[in-house]
C-alpha cells in the first residue's frame, strides 16, 4: 500500500467513525428531545388537572356560601285561623328579614315576624280567605325576604290538602 492509499483509508475510516458518532449523537439528541416533549406534556397535563381541582373547589364554595345564605324553614304545624289556615315553622338556616308573602289565587298571605327572622326562630305563615272563598285544594304562594346580604330572595312554597282538609307543603326551593 502506497503513503496515498493509507492516508485516503485512514480518511476513509476517520469519516466513518465521524459520522457514527454523529448518528450516535443525533440519537441521543432525538431521544432527549422526546423525552422533553413527554415531560413538557405530562406538565400541561397536571397544570389542566390543577386548574380543574380550582375550579370545582371554587364551584363548592360557591355552592357552600349560598346554602350558608340560605333560610331553612323546617315546618312545626298548621291548622285552621280565624280566616284560613296558618303554618307554623322555624328557621333552621340563615337570617331572612323585611319578608313578605305573595299568594296566587287572589288569596292574602302574611308572615310574622316579618321584620327579622333570625336562625332558630319560629315563625307563622297565614293564608287568608274572604269569608265566601274557600281555600283551594293547591295553593301557591311565595316568602319574598332580604338576605344577610340585604339581596332580595324568595322561597317559593307548594301546599297541599290533604282529605281531612289540613294542609302539608313540599320542601321549599329557594329561586
């Protein structure tokens, strides 16, 4: 072999092992890269399932603080009044004030204490008749009050009679 022929063999090898090891590094850079994008993705990931968790916390509390702001009337009673019927209760969540009833039918309706009712307070609820009208087997009616907030609510109420005549309501929903 002439000097030429191994310097241009001795080239030859030299590029050759250049070039494996640039194809080794490529891959190493290939593989780092993805490992990259999978890391890169996995973060996206738990961020979108952080920012998730938030929103139902956020929906919860939202959830919490209003049935906190809610009245809770727990019915104690009803039976017949000088004029119609009158229901007794008491209630067992947030403070109501400045309440007033609303009845359909044509039908009168009151509450007392209408200017507070505090939590645990009993209250009475009235619907009242002229003395020719008899009240309906359904009557619907409404507690329009102030929140704790001083924002104006209202509990609208289904009472029904039964076949002896005394009323019983289902629960109450807040609008």
């Amino acid at each position: 072999m002439t000097n030429n022929e191994i310097i241009s063999t001795g080239i030859a090898v030299a590029a050759i092992i250049v070039s494996w090891l640039s194809r080794q590094d490529s891959k190493k850079s290939a593989e780092a890269a993805q490992k990259s994008a999978d890391a890169a993705h996995r973060a996206n990931d738990l961020l979108a399932r952080q920012l998730e968790l938030t929103a139902e916390e956020q929906k919860r509390q939202i959830q919490r603080q209003a049935a906190e702001n809610r009245p809770l009337l727990t019915w104690r009673g009803a039976g017949p009044a000088n004029e119609g019927q009158y229901f007794e209760f008491t209630n067992q969540g947030a403070l109501m004030s400045n309440a007033k009833v609303i009845v359909d039918n044509g039908l009168e309706g009151s509450i007392m204490p209408k200017e507070v009712i505090a939590t645990g307070q009993p209250g009475r609820l009235e619907i009242k008749t002229s003395k020719i009208q008899q009240l309906p087997k359904v009557v619907n009616c409404s507690i329009e009050f102030s929140d704790k907030h001083n924002e104006r609510r209202k509990i609208d109420l289904r009472l029904l009679s039964n076949a002896v005549g005394k009323f019983f309501n289902f629960p109450p929903e807040l609008a």
